[in-house]
C-alpha cells in the first residue's frame, strides 16, 4: 500500500495502477489509475432509523463541503 503526498481528497481510493485514468477536476488535471472511492462511516449505532438520519446528515455534510471546496478553486 502507498501514500500518495498531497492527496486533496477526504477519503480513500483504490487505485489499480497497472490502468490509466486522466480526471479533470476544476483547472486541476489528476492521472491515476482506474480507482474505486472509499467512504468511512463509523458510530452509525445500532438503531436503523438514527443510522440512517446520522447517514442524511452526513451526506448534506459532505455535499456542503464539496460546494465550498469547488467555489473556492
């Protein structure tokens, strides 16, 4: 497993390094291989429901910053 130095992202891809993918993102240009995203979510409980809304609430969360992060670039 490798770390990649200066990763902008909150979470983990898997990359398969023996592919190539080119991503644009914003004026950024990103090669890596083809990848899969990882999502940790950890202390969801027990209960569905309070999973679930924790999970709601995660997901505006996240769509927040994404919004912030892009406006700002």
């Amino acid at each position: 497993m490798e770390c990649t130095k200066g990763y902008p992202y909150t979470f983990a891809k898997v990359v398969d390094t023996r592919t190539r993918l080119v991503e644009e993102i914003g004026k950024d240009l990103h090669q890596m291989g083809v990848f899969i995203d990882i999502f940790p979510i950890d202390g969801m409980g027990n209960q569905k429901e309070k999973a679930m809304q924790r999970l709601m609430k995660i997901i505006r969360l996240r769509s927040r910053i994404w919004e912030a992060a892009l406006k700002k670039r």
